[in-house]
C-alpha cells in the first residue's frame, strides 16, 4: 500500500520519563532537545524525521509531561451534559475548545493536541516509578483520542525498576501491547522490536515500518563495517610503525617516548573517528593514557613475506624459522669466512632488495636500534577499540554517564558466558579470546615487516597488499 504521507508519531507520557531520551536515540542525535534529571523540561513540541533513502518515513514529535492526569479527568468528566454521551475524541476535541486548555491545562492541551494531529502515540514509561493513579488517569485521557498508543518501557536496566509492576497495570487498562526499551543502553534489536509492535497495532504501515526496520540494520551493519577498517587501519599503522635509535641510552629513552607519543596520537585519532562513525563525541569517552611499555628492540625483517620481497623463496613453519634464524645471524654477528659460504645465497638475495630495505639494514649494522610496538601493545589497542565499538554499539544517544571500558567489558563478557550465541558470535568470541592470548593474526604479522605501510611513517605507500590486509585484519576482527 503507497503511503501518501509519512507516519506520524507522538512521544507522550509523564514529566521526565525519557521522552526526549528515545527521540535522541531513535534519531542517532544526542544534540535533540534538552535532557535533564529535573521535570517539566520540554515546554514546547519539537519534531524530527527518520528517512529512507533521504525520504521521510517517520515523523516524531517530543511533547511536553503530563502533571495533572487527576485534575484534568475530573475536569473532562464534567464537560459532558447529565445523561449525555460523547466518545472520547469529542470529549477531548471538547477539552481544547475550552478556557482551561489555555490556562491551568496549557501543557496537557498541547500534549492532546498534537497526539490528536498524530497517526499513533508513543507513551513512555519510566519504570523505576510507582504506579500511580495519576499514570492510570494520563493514560485514560490518552486513550480518549482514539489513536492507538504503544507503551514504551524506559530504564529497565536500572536497579530499582517495577517492570512487573507495570506490565500487569499497562494490561489492566487494556495496553497489552508494550515493548521494553533502554534509551540508555538499548538492546542490539530495541528499535526493530519497537517497530514491530508499533505495525502490529497499525496494519496499513506495517510495510512502511518493515523498510524501516530493514534501513536500520542495514545502516548498523554499515556502521560496524566501518568502525572494523577504522580499527584496522590503525593497528596496520602501529604494527608497521618504527622509529630509528641511536644505540646510546639516552638516544634510545628519546626515540621510545616520541614512539610512544605517535601511538596514544593514533589511537586518539581512531577514538574521535569511531565515536564520530556513531554519532558521539568525546565527553562521551573521555580520554586517558594507555600503558604502552614493553617496546620491541628489534629489526623484524623475518616474516616470511619480508624474506619472500628479497628474492628468498621458503615456505611457512619451520623452513621460514630457519632461514630467519641465518639471516639474522648475518646482521649480528657481521660476516665471516665460514658465515659467507654457508650463507652465502641468502646475502645475495638480502642485497638485491636493498632499494627497499637496504638502509634499515645499514643501520642496524652499525649499531642503531628500531623502536617498535611490541604484541601485548597491539593485543591491547586492538581489544580496547573493539570493546569501545561493543560499548558505542550498546549506547543510547541519551546516555550522560561517560563510557568506562573495564566495566562494560567485564559485563560482556558475564552476559557472554551466560546466554547462548550463534555461529557468528561464538566465533567473534573466540577471536577476540586468541587477540588477548595467542599470536597476532596474519596482516599484523605481515605489517611488521612492511614499514611503508604505516601511515605515520615518511615513507607511507599505500599499496594493494597493504589494502588486502586491511581489507583481511577487518573480516578477522
């Protein structure tokens, strides 16, 4: 059925439920209204629209809460003549025709009238309250405009919440459709749930809300896809990254604090551009300093694929072991009679691919030293990024609090350990398991011995190899 207009959706309930709250995470837009924790913030009705393909879907309109459910029942009951009877949208049509929807009942006149405006209403709940007989009154006067109204139960999360308590109060009034939904830490599906509920009480737009639905994780997926390459291309740039030492003490101190410097500057950048991926900002994540010791000292020319750039053909395992093993004795321990026959093919190949690497060789000959990112360091960046995505992942853009990443880690994985995953999700699990514990995964090996593919480096060149690993590194993350 072609719509010739969008859904359109009033935000309704009591003073401070989130009203505002589930507008700015159903938008992506943490700049939306004003959210405090004091009532009567919204004083005015503001809108937002949620596109397809840059055409409006869905229009939302935040209202101001609801104070006086009580009073303004027993106002509407005398609106009608003894012995009369009117429907509920006659009585309110009645309500907002009189002096007092101007005066005493301003807000609440502003609220109906908008709802009536609207094709449906989004009523939220924030269920760390009680169930008052005001609640039960605001929802009967919203009932009375005749448009279907959706429950949306806000802060399940919290500790102190009544979600039983609501569910069953909600039923008694004759709500049964209703769907839990975090404006601070939504689940993964709470939008497609909420949508889903949403076309079960408005059939006509249930195709209009499956497109919706279909947008959104399309957008999300979009989102990690993204937020995958940004990570990668910053552990690409710090596993190839190496800064040249002289072999004095002091010289080397120096070269490993600029090193140092050059990562925390990296992975700021992949912060500040996964937190902009998902619509943040820093206040969000706050930044702090990363342990970064444990440097490698090393020269790590011995990846098979580094030994394969200069002409030396072996294979993986202990064949590639082993002539890593002789080249690097040759730049140790400097060439002598017996040294140069027995290695002798192996020279020959290292010195026809001196125009790449020739002056890393030079000086490690002489004595200077390379400063790089030891395993543990990118072990480290690689599972903080990761768990900074899982955390923008599972944040509502009304969320205050700022993102503490231990904490949200530690609770993945208990809720991990404790609920069943599918195929995909075990084995992320067990990837990210082997980031912490085992090797680094093969484009990170390979980045060791490719200096040019850092970013931070003079010499940078993106090349097809560098792009197919990062294109690898993203699929494995």
């Amino acid at each position: 059925m072609k719509l010739e207009r969008p859904l359109r959706l009033a935000v309704v309930g009591h003073t401070n439920t989130g009203k505002t709250s589930l507008l700015r995470t159903l938008t992506r837009d943490p700049g939306f209204g004003q959210v405090q924790d004091s009532p009567g913030t919204t004083r005015q009705v503001e809108g937002a629209r949620l596109l397809i393909e840059g055409a409006s879907a869905v229009e939302l309109y935040d209202t101001p809460g609801m104070e006086d459910g009580i009073a303004l029942r027993d106002y509407l009951d005398r609106l009608s003549e003894p012995g009369e009877r009117i429907d509920g949208p006659e009585r309110i049509r009645r309500f907002l025709e009189s002096p007092e929807s101007q005066r005493r009942f301003e807000q609440e006149a502003r609220v109906l009238r908008k709802l009536l405006d609207c094709d449906a209403g989004l009523y939220v709940v924030d269920v760390r309250d009680p169930v008052l007989g005001k609640h039960k009154d605001e929802l009967a006067i919203l009932a009375d405009c005749g448009h279907p109204l959706l429950p949306v139960l806000n802060f399940t999360h919290a500790p102190q919440q009544r979600l039983a308590d609501w569910r069953e109060a909600l039923a008694r009034l004759g709500l049964h459709a209703m769907v839990e939904f975090d404006t601070v830490a939504p689940a993964l599906d709470g939008e497609a749930q909420l949508y889903d509920k949403l076309a079960l009480l408005m059939d006509s737009y249930s195709s209009l809300l499956g497109d919706l639905k279909r947008d959104i994780a399309r957008q999300r997926a979009q989102r990690h896809d993204d937020a995958l390459r940004l990570v990668s291309e910053m552990l690409i740039d710090i596993a190839a990254l190496r800064l040249l030492s002289e072999p004095d003490e002091t010289a080397v101190q120096e070269t490993t604090r600029k090193f140092r410097e050059q990562v925390r500057a990296r992975e700021n950048a992949c912060v500040q551009a996964l937190l902009k991926r998902y619509n943040f900002n820093r206040r969000d994540f706050p930044e702090h300093a990363l342990p970064l010791e444990g440097e490698r000292w090393g020269m790590d020319l011995f990846h098979p694929q580094a030994l394969k750039d200069f002409g030396i053909h072996v294979g993986k395992g202990m064949a590639a072991g082993a002539m890593a093993g002789a080249t690097l004795d040759v730049f140790t321990a400097g060439l002598s009679l017996g040294a140069a026959t027995m290695l002798g093919a192996a020279v020959g190949g290292l010195w026809q691919g001196a125009d790449k690497l020739g002056k890393r060789m030079l000086g490690r000959l002489q004595g200077y030293r390379e400063i790089t990112a030891s395993d543990a360091v990118i072990r480290l960046l690689a599972i903080r990024q990761m768990s900074l995505i899982d955390a923008l992942e599972q944040r509502g853009h009304a969320a205050q609090e700022p993102i503490v990443l231990d904490a949200l880690a530690g609770e993945a994985q208990a809720a991990a350990a404790a609920s069943p995953v599918d195929g995909e999700q075990a084995l992320a699990l067990k990837r990210r398991e082997a980031l912490r514990k085992h090797d680094l995964p093969e484009p990170l090996l390979e980045a060791r011995s490719q200096p040019g593919w850092s970013a931070l480096s003079d010499d940078f060149e993106n090349t097809p190899r560098r792009r197919q690993a990062l294109k690898a590194l993203a699929a494995y993350l």
